[in-house]
C-alpha cells in the first residue's frame, strides 16, 4: 500500500473511530458499548498480544481538562477474542469484570461513541 493510500485510510479512521493509544502506540476503538469494544492497531507496532491479556488503553476524547490538557480516560479491559488481517489485529476487549475504577470513563466514550455513529454513520475498516 502507497503512503498516500495509508494516509487516506487512517485520516478516514480517525473520523469515525476513537483514538486510544495501546502501551503508547496509536490505536482505534470502535463499537464501544459499556460491556466492551473493539481496538485494533497496526501490527508491527506492538509486541504480542494474546487472549486474556489485560489491556490498559488511554482514550483520547475532544476537549481539554483544567489545565488545559487534551481529555484522556485510562480504561482496562480483558481481551476476549483476536482477528488478524492483512496490516492490523482486531481485538476483542471486555470491561465487565474490570468496571468498578472504569464506570464513569466507560460512560463518556460510550457517550461519544454514539455521538460518532450519529453524527458520521456506521464505521469502514
């Protein structure tokens, strides 16, 4: 694939996806509800990553804090489930057993996550 091509794609990405970033490489989430969500990132990126791996992923979201600050939510998930395509993994993360210190930063990406979907329609790989 040409730069120009990835680019694209990832300017794409960053439109309807949620940045977050993964032992501090960038990755995306999406189909973010409050049991779970969906990362994936590029795979030569990080090391391994295997089923039942606890993730602490810090979420980018719009706006800035009081010290002016861009708003990051550290959330910690359990991988459930791995899909490896071409360029990127897709993983499975579950906030389940893990949400007694995520609840409220669960509630505010669940919040923009709907925002996205309403206001930019459905997600494209």
């Amino acid at each position: 694939m040409d730069k120009k091509s990835k680019d694209s794609r990832q300017a794409r990405r960053e439109k309807s996806f949620i940045m977050a970033y993964l032992k501090g490489e960038k990755s995306y989430i999406t189909d973010v509800s409050e049991q779970g969500c969906q990362v994936f990132y590029e795979k030569d990126r990080l090391g391994t990553i295997s089923k039942e791996d606890i993730l602490e992923l810090k979420v980018e979201l719009p706006g800035y804090d009081s010290k002016g600050n861009i708003n990051f939510f550290p959330i910690k998930g359990k991988v459930m489930w791995i899909e490896e395509m071409d360029d990127f993994l897709i993983l499975g993360v579950h906030f389940e057993e893990l949400k007694t210190g995520n609840s409220q930063a669960i509630k505010k990406i669940t919040a923009y996550w709907h925002f996205l979907n309403s206001t930019f329609g459905p997600r494209d790989l």
